[in-house]
C-alpha cells in the first residue's frame, strides 16, 4: 500500500459490524488519517474507543462527509439508500454493507479473492454482498476454476449476530430466562418466534415465489460475482441458536468431473480459505472454529452420490468479519492498493 492517510468515516458505528469495523482498521493497520463515528440521532454523544482515543459518536447527516475519503456504511438498506450520495457527492468513495445497491448495474458487487478488479470499475459504489454469499463463493471460486459450476443448492444455519446486537441479546435472554428460572415464555421481539434452544426455517422476509429475500440474494448475488448468469442457483436458509459465525451445507454440480483431491489441492491453496478435512479423524470446521476469524473454513468434501459431477461441501465462516466488516475494508485496500483514491 502507499504511504498516504485516509479520512475514513463510519456510519452505523455503533452497530453489531460498526464495532467490528472499528477493530478490523486497528487490526490491519488501515491508514485512517481521521475516523469519523456517524450513527442515528438515537446513539449521538455515545463514545467509541478507536487507536485508544476516545471519539464521540455524530449523527449521521446530509453534510457528515466533508473532506472523508472513505465511508464505510452498515446501517441498514434505507440508510445507505438516502445517505450514499450525499457522501458520493463530497467526494467519498461508499463501501456499503447492506442490500441497497448490490444488484444495481452500475455498482461492483465485490468479494476481493473472487473478483478483486470489479473494485476499479466503481462511479462512486461499491457494494459488499450478502454475508452468507461472502462466505459461499470464496469457497465456491476455485473450484469454478476447475470447471464451471452449473448448479449450487445451498442450505445455510445462520447465527443471531447477523441480525444484529439485539438478536445477540435476545438470545441471551431468553437462555438465561430457560436455563436460570425456568421460564419457557420468554419474550420475542427480534424473532417472530424463541430462537433460544430452537431452530427458525426462514431468515428474512418470504415472497410470492415461497423463497426468502435472503434466499434470492444468495442467488443473484452469487452470479453476479462470479460473472456467469446460468449457474442455477437454489437456497433455504435457517436461523439457529448461534451467536457468531454462519454455516453452510452446499451441493454442486459441475460441467465436467473435478476429482476431490483436485478440489482439496485448489481449496487448500485458496486465498481466504483453510481446509479442514479429515472424516477418518472427524476433523472438519464447526461455527466455534470460524469465530473471530478472518478466514472461511471447509471440510466434509465428498462425492455427491444423487447427481453427476457432484460434489457437497461443509463451509463455515464468521459473518460479521469476513462475512461483513473484513470483506469491506478488504475492498478499501484494494482502492488504496490500486492508488485509486
């Protein structure tokens, strides 16, 4: 990278991936000249701890990003939908975390280890997928590069954190709730049933078609990534009681044979990837192995027996780094990298 700071801003800084933001720029040692915390009206006056100097949350405005670089924005679809250009328009590059632009023609949908150039193609955009696509298709690429994928059916077991810190809260409470005081009507607010010691076959809202939006993000968004429209793509995704880190069980199906050790050779060499497989010795990733981690893991790799060409995989990874906060500033150095800022 060059040596050159960056007036970086954050908006929905106090946020479930807000704070994971703030953590990753530490950890990585971003360049940030100046960090700029912007969230709602409602978390204005609140302090954050970033490089160990306090700084007092702003709210979030129409006139927030002058003289900022960089906005990293993980406040929700409507959010970014209303605020985006306004930081557009004072000369800010948006990272944006939420669903508002992804499927827009004119803005990169980017995974760096998939499609790192689609970052220099950006009019002022760019946007960071779904955490569950995230974490499938940097699994997913290498093996594309073998051969092309024509079918993905894809089940995914998502942790609470993906629906933010109140989910996270809710199902601390309600376990302490059933474990401590043995209180089985516990409240819900977050989910519209208990999640904790239970399992909820959707996440997010269903459409006329019986899919999710959840769903149909993994769909689209998997082929626009990986730049082929004809991979058939089907999903259910499901809400488990787990605090960090989405899991995902995927069958596909490719044009040609690929052998499992060409498959293990290419997952093993992978960027962003660590293979764990080894059922004679029941080694293979589980949501604990993946949390607080920067890579995605994978094991379970086996012959699909149903279909031709086809292989199931076990994939895990924590969605609020890699899935989230990591993969958007992954992006932010590969524009500081490229000097395009």
């Amino acid at each position: 990278m060059n040596s050159k700071e960056y007036n970086v801003a954050v908006a929905g800084v106090t946020g479930a991936v807000g704070k994971v933001f703030l953590s990753i720029l530490e950890e990585r040692k971003f360049p940030v000249k100046n960090l700029t915390p912007l969230a709602s009206h409602r978390s204005v006056g609140k302090k954050i701890i970033f490089r160990g100097q306090e700084l007092e949350v702003k709210e979030l405005k129409k006139d927030s990003f002058k003289d900022i670089d960089i906005a990293l924005f993980s406040a929700g679809a409507s959010t970014s939908k209303e605020f985006a250009k306004y930081a557009v328009e004072s000369g800010a590059v948006v990272i944006d975390n939420s669903s508002a632009f992804r499927m827009d023609e004119d803005v990169p949908l980017v995974v760096p280890e998939v499609n790192r150039s689609k970052v220099f193609e950006h009019k002022g955009i760019i946007a960071n997928p779904n955490c569950t696509t995230i974490v499938m298709v940097v699994v997913l690429k290498p093996i594309y590069d073998l051969s092309p994928i024509k079918r993905i059916i894809a089940s995914t077991y998502q942790s609470v954190s993906g629906a933010g810190a109140r989910a996270i809260a809710e199902l601390e409470n309600q376990s302490r709730e059933i474990i401590c005081r043995g209180n089985k009507n516990v409240k819900c607010d977050v989910f519209p049933v208990r999640i904790a010691f239970n399992v909820i076959p959707h996440v997010d809202i269903f459409l006329d078609n019986g899919y999710t939006k959840e769903e149909m993000k993994l769909v689209y968004e998997t082929r626009k990534i990986i730049g082929d429209e004809n991979i058939r793509v089907a999903a259910t995704s499901v809400r488990v009681p787990v605090f960090t880190s989405h899991s995902l069980s995927v069958s596909i199906e490719t044009e040609v044979k690929v052998e499992l050790d060409a498959v293990r050779d290419a997952l093993a060499g992978a960027e962003g990837v660590v293979l764990k497989d080894d059922f004679k010795n029941a080694v293979y990733p589980t949501a604990l192995d993946s949390s607080d981690k920067d890579s995605v893991f994978v094991g379970r790799i086996r012959e699909d027996i149903s279909v031709k060409n086809g292989i199931n995989l076990w994939i895990v990874g924590d969605q609020l780094r890699k899935g989230a906060a990591l993969n958007t500033i992954q992006i932010a150095e590969e524009l500081i990298r490229g000097e395009a800022i």
